[in-house]
C-alpha cells in the first residue's frame, strides 16, 4: 500500500481528493470487487480471492485487472459475491473453482457464465446486471452503497470516492452553529433505536457550560439478529470517522471514543488500521491541517455486555466500571463520560452526517416520511429467502421489505411475523404487512424500530418460544440493580417457560400482563423498561398460540418439545433410512424400502430425523399422551 | 492447558504499564490478560489489584459481569454456539444440544480433561450465515444438527 | 432554591436534593427499602417509585436518586405507583418470605398473596450491605458479582476475605435479615426463631448471610456452625 504522508493544509487535501476522485473516475481497467466482510469470509470469499489472484496471473491480466477487496456488500444470502465494472455484472455464492472459468470467460472474453448470475426466487429468472437484482431495487443505499466501492483499509480509496469533502465543507464554510441547523434541519434520528432527533442533542451538549466535551460513537451493537453497524465499521470505517469529526467541529468536542463490540474482531481491526491512517496523514491530532482544530479519537471495545449499549452504561465501561446505567437526569449531554458534556450516537447517525453536510439537510429531509427522514439499513434475516442488509427509504411498507426485497418465505411456507427492534421490540403479524416503516408507526404498534435488526419468522416458528427466548435473553443481560428488571424478566421467563412445557395454567396470561406492566414501569432504564415489549406484542397479536398452550397442552407450530412428539407419516416415507442413520439415540426402526417407526422410549426429540429427511415425511405433531392426563376442562 | 499455571507476574505487570496504571483501562487490561493466560487467573487479578490500586472486589464484579471473561481455566479448544435471534429460529438450541451431548458438557462448561470447552454467544452478527459456531476463531456457516460430528472431528487430533 | 409540585401541593427544594429528600423534609411519606440517610442512594428496591409529569407522558421514577427539578410535577401514590410497588413487594415477598421487612411491608400496601415460585434467598440485592462496607466502614469486602438473574453478593472467590473485619455491618444493616436473628435470648417476638423454629434457624438456612465465618465473634449469630 503507499506509504501515506501528513497533509500539510486544507488545499493538500483537497488537492489529493481531486486526484484520487480523478483516478478513479478515468479508470479503464475493470474492477473485480469481492465481498469480504465477516460473513463473507465465513463462507470462504478469503479462498476465492485468493484464487482470483492466482487466476488473475496465470491468464496475464495482472495490468488490465483491478481487485478490489471490500467489506461486506449486503446481500448475505449470494456470499461469496462479485461484481465486474464497469458493467456491474453480479456473480453470486463462488467457490474458488468457480474462479478460473470467471476470469477466462467473462474477464478474457467477455462472455456472462450464467450459472453465477443471481436467479430470483420465484420467478427462477436469472439477472446479469447488479440493478437488476430485486433485492436492490426497492433499496435506497446511500450510506451501505459505498462499501461496494472501497478498499476499508485504504484512505486513498475512500478520498477516491470524495470521501473527506464533506468534512473539509464543515472545517471552512460551516460555522459550528451552522453544522448543527443543517443536521436539525435535515430531520436526522437517531439510528440506535430510540429516534432521538441527533441535531438536538449536539445542540444541547453543544450549549452545556464547560471546555471540556466528548463524543462517542455506540458500536455496541447488541439486538441479537442485527448487524448493520459490524457492517459499515468493517466496510468503511472512514465514513463513520468522518462523521465523528464533523460533530466534535459542531459540539466542540477535542476527544471522542468509538466502542466496538468484542464480538466483531475484523471491525475493531478496520477500524483501528483507519485512526491510525488518519494519525499517520494528520488528519487526528493536534492542529489537524494547520488549523485550530484538534481532535483525538480513541477505541475501546465492550467485552460481551448488551446493556452497554445504553448510554449511561456505555460512559461507565469506558471508564473501567460494571455496566450499571444511572438515573438521568443529568443526561449524558449535560454529564456524561468523566462527568464531562457527551455526545453519543449511533454508528448507522454518524455514518448519515458526512451525506448530510455534502448533500445538504433538504436532500435528506426529502427521503423518507414527515416524521422519520432519510434511509435505516435493517437486517433482513431468519425465514427469508434473501437474507441480507437492506438500506430503505423510511415510509416503505413491511410487505415491500419482506416480498419485493427479501423474495418472500423459503420453502413456500407462510409468513407468519416479523420481529423489530431486537429485545426492545415485538413482533408484528400478516395483518401489519402493509404498515409503513417509520418511528412512530412502529411503536404504535406495539414494537420499535430498534436498530434494524428484522427477523422474519414462518409457520413453523412458534410464538411462545420467541417470547421466552426474548425473556431468557433479557433476564440474562439486565445489570441486576432495579428488582423489577432482574426479578420481572426472571418471574415472566419461568410463566412463559412452563406455558411451553404444558405446565401452563388459568390466570398465567393475565399474570403476565400484570408482571409486564410492572416491569415496564418500574425500571430505571431503557432495558427494563422496554423488556416487557416481547411478551406484550405476542400476547396482543398471538395470544390463541399462547391459550393453545396452555388450555390444549398444544403446539401448533411444532416446536414445543413438551408438547410435540417426531411422527413418520407413513405414506411419504420412502424408506431411504437417512432418518435412522442421522438419529443419534438408534429410536428409528425400520428396513430399507420400508416405513419406518420412531420409538418413544428412545427418542429424545432432537429434531435430527426431520432435518435429515428429503421427503418431508417427518413431521412434529401434538404429544398425545399428555392430553389425557392433563387436559383442563373449562 | 494446566489448571494450576504458575502465573508469570512479569506478564501482568507489564499489560497494566502497556497502558499507564490507568483504572479507566481495567476492562482491556483485563482483555490482555484474558488473551495470554487464556482465562483470568485469581492471582492475576489480585496483582492487578495491587497495581492499580483498587479493591479487589471491584476487579471481580467488573471480570464476573462481562461475559468476555471467564475465572475458569477454558479448554484448549472452545466451541461457541451463536444464540442469537436468527439463529434460534434457524434452529440453534436442537444444534446446541447436539453439541452438548457430543461433548458430554453443558453449556459454559470446560471437560475434565481441558480439551473441549462449550459457550454461547449472544449474538455474532452473522445472522445471514446462521445457524453459526464459531470453533477456535473459525466461523462454520448454516450449521445443522449432522454437520456438529464432521466439526468437532476436524478439531479433535 | 427549586420549586416544584408534590401531590399538588407546592414544594421548595435545596440545590442537589432528590425528591425524596425534598419529601422527606416535608413530612410526606414515600416507602423506602434499599434507601439509608447515611449511605448514597441507589435505587434497587423501586419501592420509592414516584410518577413524575402529566399526561402521556408520565412515568415512574425512584425518588431516592431522581433530583428535584425546577417546575416537576410529582405524584406519590397514584394507581399507576400502587400497583407498581405492590409488585415489586410481591417480587420481593417470593424471594425472601421470611423477611419481617419486607412482610411488614406487604401487609402495609396491602399485597396478601405470592403469585410466583417461593425462592427463599433472603438476598434481595438492595446494595445495603456492600454500600455499608464499602462507604461507612470503608471495608470494600463485599460486591456485587455477574449480572441478571445470576447477581450476587460475596466476597472475592467466595473465601474468607482479607479485607472483611468482622465489623457487623452489613448484618447490621440487612433488611431482609436484620430482624431474624438475635440469638436465642433475644426479646423480639420474631426472633429467638433459633429456639422456636423447628428446623432451627441455623439448621434451616445453610449459608447464613455472614461472612464472619468464626461464627459467634461478632456476637450477631450465635451459634457454632455445625
């Protein structure tokens, strides 16, 4: 990589931003961009790209080829993915056998290899052309679409594609106060899931008495099922620094900390490598181009807490204590980190900034709804066919995010809810499809936005055993200080743990109603305060599921193990065995070419058997024997 | 990987200067030592202690409340199972179990032996390639209830 | 001086008092668990609960650690408030039923039944305990471990801590347990429980809530550990 140089002033930087915007715009070559984030490299892209290489020498193309290695691009489900520039042609889940054909076919000779284009769901047609896949074009992605086009680890990559230009707007034609109208103005929420106006708050810490004041970036990133944030950290860190500097220019702040997750090694290391790059060019540190400004960023990273997501909880681990939130007052704007005026927001909030002061507040406040503007990336997961990160226009239904994006339900089962906002959020029914995404719909309905993690779930997903789930994740996050968080996610865990045992009983349901009104109301933080909203939204819009359980000693979707038993329906099974072979107990019997029969005395309802089997001739279904033993007459 | 490992002092004092006797710095002085000893030893901790000037008892509520850290010897491989949403409905419990009962462990446990250590994880952010277990910093993608023998056979030399 | 309203009556409050204190001050009564005058607040027990604002957007807050503020609306005892701190006693009431504390506190606001399964802890990790070594005895033996369901209080390692001495302290000042054990001459009705109880007090609860392992030295539990 070269070797990086301070830059002296603003017009050196500017200067090199124009170049490097020139190089990249008049380049002939084409581009080979491979995704490699973390999933990515879960699923071997590291083996592809090296292939590539290889491939790339021995047909000679090392001068006519560019390979340009990028974090994660978003749509999971085609990893390992390629795309070809200029013309954009997509080439989707390679192995690195895949590779020396690629680049003789289509790099040598021009030729598409169809078997590697996309090939949508349900109309089973292929698409060359990257815009030509569904799942980007209802997809707005203005802050997601430019890890596609950079190198993380390179400076000069991202000041390639005019990175640092809205910063340098900010250093010279904005005055502090100016920077935050033009964020106030633009409509910005918070992307961390509570939607605070983000203009608002930098006003306020700005306007806090004292010298001293700090930024944070919150890469704590906890909700279970999303991983937006990991994604633009990895993919292009610099966007999220920019950001940072643009408020620590707006707020006064001359320190900020950007606390990642323990659990994202490559993001804490991309973005390591990028302070430092920015240290190495002056562009972090005393007198940054000569001017008065000055800033230091620092990187701290959580060690497996979700409760240091909350803000107060966030300041106490960077200063070395337990994870405990405080009472606010004061907010961490009027004391937060060392006691000192903080600003903290979210990684998606700061990554919009740069965009914003580039583009202007009336560009961003254009997108969207009245009260929620501009895009939010989701991740788009669980029983979906195109599983991936999804940047939308705020406004845009569940139903177009679900069906037109994400290819609806695999396996052409049923959709049964999509689950928001993580363990803060609920789960929301068919009959919602056509609610429109913003902040407030969403809460009306019973959920929030969250920080975007969307888990789709089918008919096969049980209700019950999401709320006790959610409970379980909960009752194991909470700091423990407030009795009614600590107590209450514990007490709603066992109530909703022996309604999935068939231990239920009348008066559970409206226990728990009560037990989750209390939780909500008593507790001090944002954890508790919001761990009763699993519970409440399956209990609003599932609550037969739940009186199944409980009245029937019935699972309907067949997940309960109390309540469910591994059944052969005689007339599917062909005989193939793969059931017997995969069963872990020896409870399977039966011949070759012969129906087979499980065995309850064995059978310790593992689930291999109906994983195994092609034919779909396993199925769970209601435990008989309980019936008769504890069925309660009403 | 002995249980009673000598504990080198020189080790622990040298991270706790790496960043400057600074309380503030206790959860990645913590990390360090965690990422050498690869658990975090008693003694570890009172030296700590001793060098950072703070109570013992606020170093253990801070090692105990993080899930990062353990005060138990961990095993020479450690097995970590994503429990994440996506994962759940993908079917990570049946895959956790699959691994419990291979490894003869329950979760957060660590073998007589010192070889096989079982956890969870919350979530690893890798929803789109769930069900993910994560065996010695090697993610195996879409697990399933069969694939658990070929993976822990891999590890198994 | 901060001005504001409680129960609509109006109120004025010194710079950097809660509005526990505030009440306090004006004879108003709001009920308090893991709250001492000597010792910082924490806001465990939610028993202090207090609905501050109007309207919908009202919400509950512990009044030990909320400060006064200028022009706050402050209701102590609406339904909202009730039924919350009937809960938590009810949650409390499942963990450590023994509690004279915490039974006179459930026959107080009137919660006369336990909907959940009976725990029998004693510790309700209100934080008295740690915050009466740690701040008046200036001991810091005891803490808080883990987190969630799991939290507990101990001393490092679960051993005899070096730090501990002997001082009574956190016995002293435990809610859950100060009334239970005074010995077997003791002139409270409820205790001499030792005497009474049949298993016997010591026999009954394995792990006493003590650190004093030389049982007997500081003269609050009795008898010598079997």
């Amino acid at each position: 990589m070269k070797r990086l140089r301070k830059f002296k002033n603003v017009e050196d930087l500017r200067k090199t931003i124009q170049q490097q915007e020139a190089t990249r715009q008049q380049e002939t070559k084409k581009v080979i961009t491979v995704s490699s984030g973390t999933c990515g490299q879960a699923r071997g892209s590291q083996k592809v790209i090296e292939a590539l290489k290889k491939a790339i020498k021995a047909e000679g193309l090392k001068d006519q080829v560019i390979l340009r290695i990028t974090g994660c691009h978003g749509f999971c489900e085609a990893e390992p993915n390629l795309i070809i520039y200029p013309d954009r042609i997509f080439y989707q889940k390679l192995t690195p056998e895949d590779v020396r054909t690629i680049v003789q076919e289509t790099i040598k000779d021009g030729r598409v290899v169809e078997k590697y284009l996309y090939r949508d769901p349900r109309t089973k047609e292929r698409a060359w052309y990257e815009n030509e896949i569904q799942f980007y074009q209802k997809q707005k992605r203005i802050v997601l679409g430019d890890n596609v086009f950079v190198d993380p680890t390179s400076l000069l990559d991202y000041l390639a594609i005019g990175g640092f230009k809205p910063f340098l707007k900010a250093l010279t034609e904005f005055h502090p106060e100016e920077i935050i109208q033009t964020v106030k103005k633009s409509g910005l929420r918070g992307r961390g899931g509570a939607g605070f106006p983000t203009g608002v708050k930098w006003e306020a810490t700005r306007r806090s008495p004292g010298d001293i004041k700090y930024i944070i970036c919150n890469g704590d990133e906890g909700d279970p099922g999303a991983y937006m944030d990991r994604s633009v950290l990895e993919g292009n860190p610099f966007r999220v620094l920019e950001g940072m500097m643009i408020g620590a220019l707006a707020i006064g702040a001359r320190e900020g900390f950007i606390y990642v997750r323990d659990e994202y090694p490559l993001a804490v290391r991309h973005v390591t490598q990028a302070v430092d790059q920015l240290y190495r060019t002056g562009l972090l540190g005393k007198n940054i181009l000569g001017t008065e400004f000055s800033f230091d960023l620092h990187i701290s990273k959580g060690a497996g807490a979700f409760v240091c997501g909350e803000e107060t909880a966030l300041i106490a681990s960077i200063e070395g204590r337990v994870g405990e939130p405080r009472q606010r007052p004061p907010f961490p704007a009027q004391k937060g980190l060392w006691k000192k005026p903080t600003c903290i927001n979210n990684v998606e909030t700061w990554a919009n900034i740069p965009l914003i002061i580039q583009n202007g507040a009336e560009w961003f406040s254009s997108i969207g709804t009245a009260g929620s503007k501009g895009t939010k990336i989701f991740s788009l997961v669980g029983k979906i066919n195109n599983t991936g990160l999804v940047e939308v226009p705020m406004g845009i239904t569940l139903r177009e995010i679900i069906y037109d994006i994400g290819g609806g339900i695999p396996e052409g089962k049923a959709f049964k809810a999509v689950q928001t906002g993580g363990p803060s959020g609920g789960c929301l029914p068919a009959s919602l499809l056509d609610l429109p995404i913003d902040y407030e719909s969403l809460t009306a309905a019973g959920s929030i936005m969250g920080s975007g993690g969307m888990i789709v779930m089918d008919e096969k997903t049980c209700m019950v055993d999401v709320a006790m789930y959610f409970l379980n994740f909960l009752r194991d996050e909470s700091c423990g200080k407030c009795i009614s968080c600590r107590e209450g996610t514990q007490r709603m865990w066992e109530i909703v743990k022996d309604i999935s045992e068939g231990k239920g009983k009348p008066g559970d349901l409206e226990l728990l109603e009560e037990l989750a009104l209390a939780t909500k109301d008593a507790s001090m933080c944002g954890l508790g305060q919001t761990a009763a909203n699993p519970v409440l939204s399956t209990l609003r819009y599932f609550r037969e599921e739940f009186e199944a359980h409980i009245y029937e000693k019935r699972c309907p979707a067949g997940v309960c193990k109390s309540l469910i038993r591994y059944v052969v329906i005689p007339e599917k099974c062909t005989g193939c065995e793969a059931c017997k072979r995969a069963c872990p107990t020896q409870a399977i019997q039966g011949t070759r070419k012969d129906v087979h029969l499980i065995l309850y005395d064995k059978c310790i309802k593992c689930g291999a058997c109906l994983e195994a089997c092609r034919f779909e001739a396993i199925e769970a279904q209601r435990d008989e024997a309980i019936i008769i033993d504890k069925e309660v007459r009403l | 990987m002995s249980t009673s490992q000598t504990v080198n002092l020189e080790k622990i004092q040298e991270i706790v200067e790496r960043y400057g006797y600074d309380k503030s710095k206790l959860i990645s002085i913590l990390q360090d030592i965690q990422a050498v000893f690869h658990y975090l030893p008693a003694q570890a901790l009172k030296q700590v202690a001793g060098y950072l000037k703070i109570p013992l008892i606020d170093i253990i509520s801070v090692a105990t409340f993080y899930r990062a850290f353990s005060l138990k010897p961990r095993g020479e491989h450690v097995a970590t199972v994503c429990m994440g949403t996506a994962c759940h409905v993908r079917g990570a419990p049946r895959i956790l179990e699959e691994f419990e009962r291979q490894l003869n462990l329950k979760k957060g446990e660590t073998s007589e032996d010192g070889k096989w250590s079982l956890e969870t994880v919350a979530c690893l952010g890798c929803c789109a390639i769930g069900p993910v277990v994560v065996v010695d910093g090697d993610y195996h993608a879409h697990t399933t209830i069969r694939k658990v023998s070929n993976i822990l056979h891999k590890y198994q030399k | 001086m901060i001005t504001m309203k409680i129960n609509g009556v109006e109120v004025k409050a010194e710079e950097g008092w809660t509005i526990l204190e505030t009440a306090q001050f004006y004879g108003l009564e709001i009920p308090t668990l893991c709250h001492h005058e000597g010792l910082s607040p924490y806001g465990a027990c939610r028993l202090c609960l207090v609905e501050i604002g109007e309207g919908a957007k009202a919400k509950l807050v512990s009044s030990c650690t909320y400060p006064a503020e200028e022009g706050l609306i402050v209701h102590t005892d609406t339904r909202r408030v009730i039924k919350a701190r009937r809960m938590m006693i009810e949650l409390m009431l499942s963990v450590a039923p023994y509690s004279k504390v915490i039974q006179d506190l459930a026959s107080k606001f009137g919660v006369t039944r336990m909907r959940f399964t009976i725990r029998n802890e004693e510790c309700i990790l209100c934080g008295l305990c740690i915050r009466m070594c740690a701040e008046q005895m200036d001991g810091k033996a005891i803490g808080f471990q883990n987190r969630g369901y799991q939290r507990k209080i101990s001393t490092p390692f679960d051993i005899r801590s070096e730090e501990c001495r002997l001082c009574g302290g956190c016995i002293y000042i435990c809610p859950a347990c100060q009334l239970r054990c005074q010995g077997p001459q003791a002139e409270t009705a409820l205790c001499n429980a030792c005497l009474t109880m049949d298993p016997t007090c010591l026999d009954y609860y394995d792990e006493l809530q003590c650190w004093m392992y030389d049982a007997g030295r500081c003269g609050t539990c009795v008898r010598e550990k079997k």
